[in-house]
C-alpha cells in the first residue's frame, strides 16, 4: 500500500519488487500495467493525489522451501535520488504444486 500525505500530488510513482527466482516464481499482480521477469516485478508509473491511497498486491507460487528475501522500492519524482526501499523476510513453507 502506497498512502500520499502530503498536500501536493505525487508524480512518477514507481514500485519495483525484486523475489528470489530459486524460491517463488511470479503468478499475477494488480494493478494490472506490470512487467515482470528477471526476478522483479515493476509496476507501471503512477501519481498520487494528497491523501489517496493505492493498493498494490503480487501473487506467487513456491518454487522451494527456505528463507526468502523480497526487497521493494518506492520510487517517485520527488524522492530523486533517494527512494525509499525495504526488505522482508518469508520462510516459504512448501512447493505450490503440492508435491
């Protein structure tokens, strides 16, 4: 989820999530305007009016069990060159196709 609070819209709003191919392989994502592949799913530019909310969501499957890293960043034009970033931590508990 992506919030604006701030009093003025925000421009080139950009979220790019890198997954570890060897743990989860990408299903779908929405908004819909993504590009995925290499690892990564980039999400299609977007502004932000002042106190809008936009709802991001990736879809996985577990390719094979173990810690995983996921590392997200936030980019927008009035970041510049300092976007924000995170990472999460996700035991992936089992294979998707159940075997």
């Amino acid at each position: 989820t992506v919030r604006n609070g701030g009093t003025e819209k925000a421009t080139g709003v950009r979220l790019r999530v890198e997954h570890p191919a060897d743990k989860a392989q990408f299903v779908q994502a929405t908004p819909k305007g993504t590009h995925a592949g290499g690892g990564e799913v980039v999400f299609q530019d977007a502004t932000v009016a002042p106190g809008e909310t936009k709802k991001y969501t990736v879809t996985y499957q577990a390719v094979r069990p173990g810690q995983a890293w996921f590392r997200l960043q936030l980019d927008a034009a009035a970041l510049g060159d300092r976007p924000l970033r995170k990472e999460l931590s996700v035991q992936v508990a089992g294979r998707g196709d159940d075997r």
